[in-house]
C-alpha cells in the first residue's frame, strides 16, 4: 500500500488538492521505553545487592518445583501482581534468567 499525492482532481483514489508531504519527526513517547546503559547497569547492582522481592521469590519456587504447567503458572501469578501481558512475560523472564544464574552458580561450585 503506498500513498500517493494527490491529484487535483475530485473523485479517484488520490483525489484532493495537490500538496507536498511533510515529513514528521518522531516523537518523545517513542523513546519511553528504550533504556539507557547507566540506568541497565544501576537496576543490576540493585538487583544483585537487595535479591528478589517475596512474589519473584515464590515465582522461582514454582520454577523450582517445575511440573509440566510451570511457566504458566509463573505467568498467570505475576500477571496478577503486575496487571499487564508484556510485563508479566518479561517478568517471567528475568525470574528464569535468574534461576538460570544461580543454577550455574551451584554447578560451578561443585
């Protein structure tokens, strides 16, 4: 589907008085969620200092307990605390990630 200018004429498609296009710049809230390396980096330590908060720590209980529906109900329990889809799924992710993490961690130990 491409847009064409106008024509100057009344009926068609493309019908219309005949005006040059204006290219729009983008806008602030497009960049609302991309995140900077500073604040990535901050969040991290955090995370690291502080550990999980009690729902994330249940959320890896349900991991660790596993079962065939596991990631589902990780999901459907952290949608409920979040309130959105994208947040509960990234959530979901960062709880496996850090499961992840301290899985490796005990395998290197040994």
């Amino acid at each position: 589907f491409v847009i064409m200018s106008s024509t100057g004429i009344a009926i068609g498609l493309n019908k219309g008085y005949p005006t040059e296009k204006r290219t729009v710049g983008a806008r602030p809230s497009n960049n609302k969620a991309r995140i900077s390396k500073r604040t990535k980096m901050v969040r991290e330590l955090v995370g690291e200092v502080v550990g999980l908060c009690p729902y994330e720590r249940r959320m890896m209980d349900m991991l660790k307990t596993g079962g065939a529906g596991a990631e589902k109900r990780m999901y459907k329990f952290a949608k409920r605390r979040l309130g959105t889809h994208k947040r509960a799924v990234k959530k979901r992710e960062q709880v496996k990630d850090a499961y992840g993490k301290v899985r490796a961690r005990a395998a290197a130990a040994h």
